[in-house]
C-alpha cells in the first residue's frame, strides 16, 4: 500500500492555526526638552525584566550601531510586566536610537525607539516571530529583528514549547534551535518535531545565548484530527 506524504499547512494556502497569538514588547518614547527623553515598556507576558537583567541603552544615531558603546545604559530595576523610564543627557538635533535589550551584552537588543529631527515621538521596531508552515513533524518560523542585527553572530535561537507561553528558565522546552541567519529578517526551520493535534504550542525567539533572552513569542493551536 502506497502511504501519501504529509501535507504542510502554510500561510500562502490560506491555513492559518487556531487561536494564533502574538506577543511582542510594546515599546513607546518622547523628547520632552533638550535634557530628556521618556521611554515607556510592556515586556512579553511571562517575562521579569529585572530578574533577567533586560536594560534600556542610548545611542546618538539612526539604528542601533552594532558594538559601539551607548551614550547611556539603564537596568530596569522592577519585574512588573510594564514600566517606564527617563534618560538626561545633552541632545543636539541630531537622530537618537533607544534599545530594549533582553541582556547586558551589547548585542542582545529586542526592539528600539527611533527619534529623528522634527518628530519627538520615538518611532518602535520590535523583534517578531511567526508560524509560515507547520506538518507533523517541522515548522517553519519567519522572524523579523532589529536592523542589522546578525542571528547567527549574535546566538539568536528558536525555542519550541506544548504550552501557551515558553519558559525562562528553559524548562519543559520541546526543542530549541539556533537561527544560521546573516540578516535581521529571514526563516528558520525546525524539524525532528512530533506535533499532536488540536493542541497549543508556543514558538518563541530569542536575541542571545541564554534561556532568558526570550524577545517574542507566537502560540497556535495545530489543526483538529
């Protein structure tokens, strides 16, 4: 007896998964005077900032550069899932850049604010994550990141979880593997998977090494027998 292959679900033929949903970090900012600049956080859901060590850092520039230090860096100091803080430092007309950073390592940066002459408001970029095609056994993820962040270079990985959201700790994480991406936006796939039906799972991203450098998240329910 001939067996037929198993059928992918994808987005381009119109399956989209159960109750899908995404969870990203809300990021939002003003240019109040020449000495200050407010900038307002909700992390993910699950998320403590402080426990993690997630920071905010300042730059005078369009985009994050890559491994140059920040003019300022704040830790956030609160596990509470939003919050807000104050950077003071001399600003000239010139563009600054406010990242959101998951760690202290000058790489893992999850989402920035964008300030340009002319606009007080920060303009947001956040890391994304979502569910392009899904079987039985893989998946596969398409991801967006800040702009010139390098996966590969800077440890980014993809986690999988049979929950409605991952763990920081990495606990009772499926599988996790890492992105081989050369550019801040790309696919990664996963396999070697055994997806049950009808049941929630949680793919998440995360912009370093560590368990807890967890950026965004998307859960879905796989499709009925």
């Amino acid at each position: 007896m001939k067996h037929q292959p198993t059928a992918f679900y994808t987005s381009e033929s119109n399956w989209e998964p159960a109750n899908k949903t995404a969870s990203v970090i809300i990021l939002t900012g003003t240019i109040f005077d020449a000495r200050h600049v407010g900038v307002t956080w909700v992390t993910v859901p699950g998320n403590q900032p402080a426990k993690n060590g997630n920071l905010l850092a300042l730059w005078q520039s369009s985009g994050i550069p890559w491994g140059q230090k920040p003019l300022q860096k704040q830790p956030i100091a609160k596990n509470d899932p939003s919050g807000d803080q104050m950077f003071q430092v001399e600003l000239q007309r010139k563009p600054y850049v406010v990242a959101y950073g998951s760690a202290d390592t000058n790489t893992a940066w999850a989402g920035t604010l964008q300030f340009n002459p002319g606009n007080k408001e920060g303009v947001p970029f956040v890391t994304q994550i979502d569910l392009q095609a899904a079987g039985n056994d893989s998946l596969l993820a398409i991801y967006k990141t800040p702009l010139l962040n390098v996966p590969v270079s800077n440890k980014n990985w993809i986690g999988l979880w049979n929950d409605s959201q991952p763990t920081w700790d990495g606990t009772n994480r499926i599988k996790k593997v890492d992105v081989d991406g050369i550019t801040a936006e790309g696919s990664q796939p996963m396999s070697g998977l055994n997806l049950l039906m009808n049941s929630t799972y949680c793919l998440a991203y995360a912009v370093g090494p560590k368990d807890s450098d967890i950026a965004a998240y998307v859960r879905f329910t796989t499709q009925p027998f």
